[in-house]
C-alpha cells in the first residue's frame, strides 16, 4: 500500500478536528507551514509548524493538543467553545503546568464531556494550558473539589 503524502495527511488531520472540535477548526489547526513527524507504520503521529509542537495524532484516532495547537484553536473557536475558564486565584499554578481543580471554574462551555481535549482560559479568555477534562461540564460547576483538567502543558506567558 502505497503511504499518504503530507498534503492528503494535513486533508485527514483537518477533517479529525473539524469532528472532534467542530467545523473550522481544522483549517484553524491546520493551515501553513506543517511539518508531520510520522510512526514507524508510516502513519501521522506528530504535527508542528516551524518550531512549535501544535498537536499528536493518538493511536485512537483522535488528536491531543499541545499549547501551539490551543492557540489557533482559540483563534478559530468562538468563546465557550471547548473552554474551561478558571478564576484569577489559580490561573498561576494553571499556567505552570498543574491541573485545573472544579472549585475554580467559573465558566465552562457546557458540551464539554469527559475526556475531551479542552483549553483553560482565564477570566479575558487569555489561553493558560491545554489538557483533558475529567469530569462533564456540569459537573466541574456543581463540584467543589476534585480535577476538572487534567493540565498536559501550561503557557508561562
């Protein structure tokens, strides 16, 4: 079987997003200088632009967000979407790296289920990490205690 060329990976990648994160973001995840780092299988598995890590393609078909990657997600998503804003206490220790605890969320786009890669905003929508939510978006608003995001990478800016 012949392998996939960059261009028709970047077409797969950006119909992944636009299903996993809704239409318009795969073109907003995905669009000008790529470089695709592939497995053994030949198959896409890390995605940058220049120099930035934007996102890993998983064994599971879906794609896990690196902090270049939450970033033209922002740009490319209208506010909630994917969202879990946390209040001006912990948006230091967010942006370290640390997870996002329920008791300081104070927004949360309400789709937001288990499991899907969401990005922690601040109070002004600033991007201060990327992760995976552990709980539904209800319950990260009801709950005070316990980790609505697992943090993968913070933005120390």
């Amino acid at each position: 079987m012949e392998e996939k060329s960059d261009e028709e990976w970047i077409l797969d990648l950006q119909d992944i997003a636009d299903y996993q994160f809704g239409k318009g973001a795969g073109e907003g995840l995905f669009t000008g200088d790529i470089r695709i780092e592939r497995s053994r299988t030949g198959r896409a598995r890390q995605i940058h632009s220049e120099d930035e890590y934007i996102a890993t393609h998983t064994k599971g078909g879906r794609l896990s967000l690196g902090i270049e990657g939450g970033k033209r997600l922002r740009k490319s998503l209208e506010f909630p979407a994917y969202r879990v804003r946390v209040g001006e206490e912990s948006e230091i220790y967010v942006r370290e790296g640390k997870n996002a605890f329920a008791k300081f969320v104070i927004d949360v786009d309400p789709n937001i289920r288990p499991k899907d890669e969401v990005m922690v905003v601040g109070e002004n929508d600033c991007l201060l990490a990327v992760g995976r939510a552990k709980m539904s978006a209800d319950a990260m608003l009801d709950f005070n205690r316990g980790v609505a995001v697992k943090v993968r990478e913070g933005q120390l800016e």
